[in-house]
C-alpha cells in the first residue's frame, strides 16, 4: 500500500511540473503577440531583428520599400503603410528621424490613429520635441490608445547587439508593459517620468555627445599635429582623466578603432544631419527655458556648417574630417 501511495504521489507532483509547464509556455507564447515596427533606418532595422531573435512576429513598414527587404528575409511581414501596422498588430513601436515624420506616421491620412485599436500601446524610439511626443499622447488618448516616448542612446553598434539605453516617458502603470519589449533591444530601460521626459533626457544626452565629440577631434587633431601617433595618443587618453565615449568607443580617427564609421569613411551610424537636428531640438528647449548652453549652441552652429560642406549624410564623428579640411583653407 505505501509503494502504491508513493507511485501515485510521484505521477502526480510529475503531472503537476507537467501542468506548471504548460500553464508557464502558455504565458510565454501568449505574451508573443505580434509587434508592429514603423522606421527600418540604421537603428530601426537591427532594433526589430532583436524582436525577432526573441520570438515576436513582427510586422513592419517604411517609407522606403527597399528599406523592408532585409528585415523581409528575416521573418518579418511587411504592409504598405502604419495604418495596415495598426489594424494587424496592438503595440507599435515608431523608430522615426524628426518631428514631422512621427506627425505623419501616427496622425496622416495612413497614420497609425486612423485605424488603432483602443488599449494599443504605441512606443516612440525616435529624438523628437518634447512638445510632439505630448501631442502624440493626447491624440492617442482619444483613440483609447496609450503612447509613451522611449528614445535610445548608444547607436546602431549597441542597437545591433541589444545594448541600447532606453529613456521611457509616460503612464508609470504602463510602463511593465513597454519593459516587456524594450529589454529586447537594450540592456538598461530608464523611466524618466511622464510623457515628453524621456525625450528631454535623450536630448540633454546628445548635447553632451556631440560637444565630446568635438572635443575629442580637436584633441587628435592637436595631438597628430604635435607629432604623436594617434594609437598611442588614444591609449594615453582612455587611460586618463580625457577618457569619454568618443574617444575609447567611437573614436573619430581613422585607424584608431576598428568596427566604427570612422574606419568605414564615416559610413553608417548616426548621421551629422541627425545631430544637426538633435542640437537644434536642444537650442530650442534651451531658448523656451532661458537655459544658457554655449557649447551647445556652438556644437549647433559647427553641424549645420558640416551639413553645408558635404558632411550630412556621413556619420557625427567626421567631424574630425571636416576639422582637417578646415585646415588647409
């Protein structure tokens, strides 16, 4: 009689793993509903492979079609506009170059709200006004629909391999729920506060990148012309109080670091009419808030003139090209 109890004992814990099991996959695969994805740039592309690799169908637009094809033969579905994103999928993320373009996607004639389904949960990557993240939330409110901005640090490097930064802004009991698929694509996911903070945060960041930036290639270029060897020059500096971001993980001289734009002539990454637009979102917000930022506005001002000079569409850190160029004028 006992061995019969301890038989039926054991083929009932065994049935219950197995119950705990299915009830666990359950969970797991009913959380894997698909996820829409708007804007297959530099960063957008590998931002959605990521959705992939961890088991979200996705389904995909941009305004350039050939822009699809990549993440087309990777598994996701590809629909003509972010209405048709909208109608198949109930939360979108929009990874978007500039104000007017996430204007366009979530409230144009083929925009997102014209066809969203109330409880959607609409997640903002792009580096875009605080004010227009705002107004996106207020729209999206009267669709019964929830938008929180979730911009990134960290670039198409750390996008690649789920490494970005996420600065979150919005409804804090919404914020689980964002959690859920940003940890996809990055390895630290920050609420900020509500909507409009974690822009206000991404672009305070920027601003520092781009003043480091250029402080770093003024400091090569002095360096070089001083007769150091720029490896060596670079060493010295990620070993000293100088260390920044630019110069021991992105450094802008060519033959310093292998695997950054600046040893693809400044192909790929984030682009000095990005930043051009990033500075300028910060002079704004600065002059609405009588914040003095003169490095930044200087930073501002050395951007736009590389935009005008051949500069837009290669990476920030050309910078240290264009300082080069500046010389033998």
């Amino acid at each position: 009689m006992a061995a019969l109890f301890r038989g039926s004992r054991n083929l009932l814990l065994r049935w219950n793993k197995h119950v705990d099991f299915a009830f666990a996959s359950t969970r797991s695969m009913a959380s894997k509903t698909p996820v829409g994805f708007i804007g297959l740039g530099n960063m957008g592309t590998p931002m959605a492979k990521n959705l992939l690799r961890n088991g979200y169908p996705v389904i995909a637009t941009d305004v350039f079609p050939e822009s699809c094809k990549e993440l087309q033969d990777t598994g996701a579905q590809v629909v003509d506009s972010p209405a048709d994103v909208a109608e198949k999928a109930d939360r979108i993320i929009t990874m978007l170059p500039s104000s007017p373009n996430v204007i366009e996607v979530y409230t144009g004639p083929n925009g997102i709200l014209k066809k969203v389904k109330k409880g959607t949960l609409l997640i903002d990557s792009s580096t875009i006004d605080p004010a227009v993240s705002r107004e996106m939330a207020v729209a999206a409110e009267k669709m019964g629909a929830v938008f929180m901005d979730a911009p990134v640090s960290g670039g198409v490097g750390a996008a690649s391999m789920a490494k970005l930064t996420f600065m979150v802004g919005g409804v804090e009991e919404e914020y689980n729920a964002a959690q859920e698929l940003l940890t996809c694509m990055g390895a630290n996911v920050v609420y900020c506060g509500q909507v409009g903070t974690g822009q206000a945060a991404k672009i305070c960041n920027n601003m520092l990148l781009a003043i480091g930036m250029i402080g770093t290639a003024e400091t090569m270029n002095l360096g070089i012309r001083l007769g150091l060897d720029p490896k060596l020059l670079a060493k010295i500096l990620n070993m000293s109080s100088g260390r920044c971001w630019s110069s021991d993980t992105y450094n802008p001289v060519p033959g310093v670091m292998e695997g950054v734009p600046s040893a693809n002539n400044y192909q790929g990454g984030f682009g000095t009419t990005l930043m051009a637009k990033d500075l300028g979102l910060a002079q704004n917000t600065a002059t609405n808030t009588k914040t003095p930022i003169p490095l930044g506005s200087l930073a501002h001002q050395i951007y736009r003139v590389m935009c005008s000079r051949g500069y837009a569409n290669k990476d920030f850190s050309s910078v240290f090209q264009f300082l080069r160029e500046e010389e033998g004028q």
